[in-house]
C-alpha cells in the first residue's frame, strides 16, 4: 500500500538516490496523550494500558456503553502532539469469555481533531486477536479508532473490550549513486547505504561488465 520506492536523477538521467521501503518502525503508540469514549472500571483498568505495549488480557478497556453500530459514539482517540507519518494501525480486540469481543471498527486520522479522514475498517471479525490494518501512508496529529460494533456468540451487543491498540510508520532506506569514468571509458558505478558500499561495478566503453562486487546479506 502507499509509495513503495522513490528515486532521484541528475540532468543527465542518471539515478543519483533510491528510498526503498522496509518494514514498520517502532510502534508509536505509547508516545501519544490518550483519550476515550466513557469507560467502565478506570481504577483497575485504565485506559493508558492500552498503548504500553503489553497486550494484558488480564486488563483490557471496557466501554461504558454498548456497541451496536447504530451510532458512533464509542472511541479510543490518540494525539501525538504534532503531525507524524502512519502507515498502520494494531487493535487488539480482547480476550473475553463468552465470545463477546469486537467485530466490526474504523480507523480514521486527523490533522486538527475536526476534520477526519477514513483509512480503513473491519468487519465480520471472527475471533479475538490483533487486527492489522495497512492504509498509504498519512500525515496527521490524531488517529482514531471508533465505529465500533461488538456482540456476543448469542447475538447480543455488549461493551468495546481492547487489550492493546499500536500505531506504526514504515522504515525507508536510502541508497546514494556515484559515477567514475576514467580515461579509456570505463564507468564505475557505486551504490552506498549508511552502512557503506551495497555495489560497485564498471563497465567498459562498450556497456560490458568487467568488475563487481556487491554486499550480501548475512545468513544467521
């Protein structure tokens, strides 16, 4: 999902950096100030456990109010402070007996706390777990997570239960492009990453490769 690769040339055309996309960053949760919907039993669980990383079972959110989707009244809501680049977002949906849990949520962001964008949502969750979901990569302040809707095995709505819920950007890695050609038309080319040479090859006059030697990634 989102941008995946980005590339810079010289005049000439030829590529000067590469910014590849790795895999997601650290999460970015706890770094946030949290706010709810009202909740149930703040003393023995309060909210702020939902974002410390844990995913206690023993010590989920629980909503004041049912959640039936008539109306989107239950939230969980996270500022950062400033605006920030997301590109996912973790919920994990309780642990409950009885198979009530969350089956159904939307995850929306925010620049100011009023104008809201949708990146995505769930539904017709089947079981308690932690629900990823992936969207193009947003600038924002606020994530929110709400819509919900939760029932039980037997049909009927009960409160929102959380465990955790996480919030991540991806990782990008740059590589820079550097050419040397020498008096007979031999150009190298030499690709470098913050830890040093990824690839050096040349090429004589004609295109044909007479060296190379490139990084290989280490087999644990």
């Amino acid at each position: 999902l989102g941008l995946v690769r980005q590339t810079w040339f010289d005049a000439q055309g030829k590529k000067t950096r590469e910014r590849l996309r790795q895999n997601l960053g650290p999460n970015l949760a706890p770094q946030a100030t949290l706010s709810t919907s009202p909740s149930q039993n703040i003393s023995n669980n309060p909210p702020s456990l939902m974002i410390n990383g844990l995913h206690d079972s023993n010590k989920p959110w629980y909503s004041n109010d049912k959640a039936d989707g008539s109306k989107d009244s239950e939230f969980i809501l996270l500022d950062f402070g400033q605006a920030q680049i997301f590109g996912e977002v973790r919920v994990d949906n309780g642990t409950e007996s009885g198979g009530s849990f969350v089956r159904a949520f939307q995850v929306s962001v925010s620049a100011d706390n009023v104008n809201w964008k949708k990146v995505g949502s769930v539904g017709n969750l089947t079981a308690q777990k932690v629900t990823p979901v992936s969207f193009p990569q947003e600038q924002a302040r606020y994530v929110k997570i709400h819509n919900f809707q939760c029932w039980n095995n037997d049909g009927t709505f009960c409160q929102v239960s959380l465990n955790e819920v996480e919030v991540f950007d991806y990782q990008w890695a740059d590589q820079n492009y550097t050419y040397q050609t020498d008096a007979q038309g031999n150009t190298t080319t030499m690709i470098r990453d913050v830890q040093g040479l990824v690839r050096q090859e040349t090429k004589d006059s004609t295109g044909r490769v007479t060296y190379l030697k490139e990084r290989k990634q280490s087999v644990s």
